[in-house]
C-alpha cells in the first residue's frame, strides 16, 4: 500500500477539483489576494535586488542558490551592518541574541505591516473564509490572548509523552517505505521516502479515513506551498484550490466525528481530542478547529520533510560525521539538531513592533518590520564555533532558533525531532552505502528550505 502513495493527483481527480474550486472562488478577489500577497511583492523584491538592496538580494538568492550555505557571504555581509540593518522593507537581524530578543518580545507581533490604508481595505475585501495557514485564527498569525487559549488545548496533544508514543508507529512506517524500495535500482528519496513518512503520520494523528488519505496527503503537498513568499499565479491558483477541498473535507469529517465520537483516548484521533478539548470550559471553534489541523497537516509536512531531505544530504557529503554515529560517539538527537542548525527548513520570519522599543540597544519605532533571518543566526560566530563546520558532535547544536522562539516557538517541535531522528537513522542503517546521484535538485521557494528532487543509489554494488 505505501508503494502506491504518489504525490501528484490523477488528471481526472485534478479536474474535479478545479471545477470544486472554480464554483467557489471570485476571481476578481482571488487575483487580488495573490497580488497583494505574492505578485506585488515579487516585483519588489526582484526590482531592489537589481538595485542592490541587500534585503532583496537575499530573499532572490534564496530562491536561485537553493543550498543555504551558499547564503553565508551575504549573512555575513548583514552580520557587519549592526545588530539591526535597515532594508528596502524592514529592519533586519543576522545576530543570535537579536533574533531571540524579538521573536520572544511582547513588543513584536506577527501580521501584516499595517492594519490600516488603502491596501488593507482592499485585502479586507478580497478575503476568503476558507482555511488558510498564514491567516487568522491559524496559530502561525494569532497573538493572545487567543493564540495562548488555542496553545494550551493543542499542547495537550502534542506533549513530550504523546509524541514518544508515535516513536514505535514512525519507525514501523520508515521500516515499511524502506521495504517498499528496489534497491538495485536508482530512487528519488524525496518521492518515496522524505516525504511519505511525515504524511502517512500526521495523515494518521488527524485521523485521515484510509479511502480518503492519498488526495488529503495531495492537498496538503500543494497546500504547504502557501507558507512561502512570491509564489506565481499559477501556483497561488493550485494552492487555493487545494485548500477549498480540503476544507469541505474537513467540514464533513468533523460532522462524522461528532456523530461517530471515539471514547478510548489511546484510539482518538487529533481532531477527536481537539473536539473536546477545553481551556477554562471554553473549547476550538469549527474555523478555529480547522485552522489547527490544516496548520499540522501543512506546516509538518513541509517541515519534515524539508529536515528528512537536508540531513540525507549533509551526512551523504560528510562520511566522517556519519562515522560518529555509527560507532556512538555522536547521537542522532544531536544530529538531527545540527541539520537543523546548518540547513534549516525555514530561512526566515517577520514581525511587526507594536510600539517604540529597542533591540539590542537601537532604537525600533513602533509598526515598524523587522525580519529574523533565522539561518542567519544559527551561524553566529558568537554563538557557535566555527559555524561553517558541520558537526554532529557540536555541543550546543539545540541553541539554534529553526523552530522560532518565544510564544510562537513550532509546536511540533518535538515531533519534526523525533521524525528526523528516526527517518535518518533508519535510512543510514538499512543503506550504509547510500549515495546521492547527479540529478539532485533544490526547491525554488524562498523561505522554504529543502529538496525537490533527491536521485540515490542504495547500494555500491549497482
């Protein structure tokens, strides 16, 4: 069954979809939103890094370099402007402490520039009810004291005991997909590995019914596209069609479970502890309910995987740190932080000042942006020695600031780590001989760090 997992929708399923969307979406408002949310920013970007803004350049060479340590030159370069560099868009910060100091400031809230004028106006207009990851009540764009109410119900679930129950389920899913491979035959590990482990799991923490899990672990792939910047129009389109379906899914499956409830906790899906779920006797609403599990269907996804496809990479091109782990004297915890620290899946994060504040000692009007180049900081020489050196052995590789920090801090953080740790264990055990081959390609997004394509050869003797 594994085996015939794929990623791209039959032409017949496509269309039905299309005509789903089509029925359900204004055209006039959906160009709108792309504009303002990715084509208008698009042209910008592009036209300040022709002008040499170092801002732009950053953000474009992210999507035209692919590998993050091709960035170091302008980290650095950010790096010597001060703890705070100003941009053609926003401040930025390349420092460690920095990037921790606002990102856990209540000083700084994540959302739009601003809330008022002419192209908010228009935005208002142009909304959608359906789900989106990036637009309220979705965690990734709430503050309290909502965002601390929808915390404390999710938190119950993904706690540091529940997630170590699924440790034996990732590990009976990597061992399946590794069976599920030829080895004597080239394979693109992206396809059949990095990416169905994290999706056969969180299609089954949300309870996904076995008939329906191939297209929801589909829409999600094109759906998770939404968390990057400056997608095209075409792609926008892909991705809200997506996420129209996905939502009148989830509205169904939410009625079957209320109809259908689950008593024994042990066999209760996400969604079915979400459902009954209280904070001071007040529970999730249905948007609110269905923000939080497109959130992890969308965001585990494209985070796991993107962790997955870096770490095969990195410890395919330095046998000397895979050497560390197979006698033990490294461990894969530690590696899969030191992947996190070195490629990590997501480049950066924005928020806005509430008022005027300081950062390391300058000054910050309020509403002013300020982008935390996170893979920035997780090569600060202050913090980390040697930065460029990639070290499965490095003793502070947990101090990296991958997952955020503060009330926004990833909430499946543990789940990315315990998934990491058992997919690259797992591959690097069944297929010590593991090689890359030419082919390989890296994603075009800009905030979105991983592997497109992945060609390997499972055994030297082919």
């Amino acid at each position: 069954m594994l085996g015939m997992l794929k990623l791209s929708p039959a032409p017949r399923v496509a269309r039905r979809t299309r005509r789903i969307a089509d029925r359900a979406v204004d055209p006039v408002k959906q160009l709108v939103r792309w504009g303002l949310g990715h084509g208008i920013p698009r042209a910008v970007i592009g036209r300040a890094a022709r002008q040499g803004d170092l801002q732009g350049r950053l953000i474009t060479a992210a999507a035209e370099n692919g590998r993050t340590d091709r960035l170091v030159p302008l980290f650095d370069e950010l790096r010597g402007r001060g703890i705070l560099a100003p941009g053609k868009f926003s401040y930025m910060t390349a420092h460690h402490a920095a990037v921790k100091e606002v990102l856990s400031s209540n000083d700084f809230t994540t959302g739009l520039p601003t809330s008022a004028g002419s192209m908010s106006r228009l935005g208002r207009w142009a909304a959608t009810d359906v789900f989106n990851p990036v637009q309220p009540p979705s965690l990734l764009v709430t503050e309290p004291p909502d965002h601390t109410r929808y915390r404390k119900l999710v938190t119950r679930v993904f706690s540091v005991r529940a997630v170590e129950r699924l440790r034996g389920r990732a590990e009976e899913i990597a061992t399946d997909l590794l069976d599920a491979i030829d080895p004597s035959s080239p394979v693109d590990l992206v396809e059949a590995y990095c990416s169905q482990l994290p999706v056969i799991l969180i299609s089954e923490i949300l309870g996904v019914p076995d008939e329906r899990r191939q297209r929801i672990l589909e829409l999600g792939n094109q759906a998770g596209a939404s968390l990057d910047l400056g997608v095209g129009w075409r792609q926008f389109r892909t991705i809200e069609r997506a996420l129209v379906e996905f939502d009148e899914w989830l509205t169904g499956h939410l009625e079957h479970l209320r109809r259908q409830p689950v008593d024994d906790p042990d066999h209760q899906s996400l969604l079915s502890q979400l459902l009954r779920a209280q904070e001071d006797g007040v529970g999730l609403t249905e948007r609110e309910l269905k923000a939080t599990a497109g959130l992890v269907l969308a965001a585990g996804f494209e985070t796991t995987v993107n962790l997955l496809g870096n770490g095969i990479v990195l410890l395919s091109e330095h046998p000397d740190q895979l050497r560390h782990l197979r006698d033990g004297s490294a461990t894969w915890g530690n590696a899969v932080e030191e992947v996190l620290r070195f490629d990590p899946p997501v480049l950066l994060t924005g928020r806005i000042s509430l008022r005027d504040t300081a950062i390391g000692g300058q000054q910050v009007r309020g509403g002013h942006p300020l982008t935390t180049i996170l893979a920035a900081a997780n090569r600060d020489p202050a913090v980390f020695e040697e930065p460029e050196r990639f070290d499965v052995m490095r003793e502070n590789a947990r101090e990296h600031v991958s997952f955020s920090a503060g009330r926004h801090y990833c909430l499946g953080a543990q789940l990315a780590r315990m998934e990491g740790e058992v997919g690259l264990r797992s591959i690097f055990e069944r297929f010590p001989d593991l090689r890359i081959e030419p082919g390989a390609m890296r994603r075009e997004t800009r905030i979105l760090r991983g592997w497109d394509r992945l060609p390997a050869r499972l055994t030297s003797g082919t």
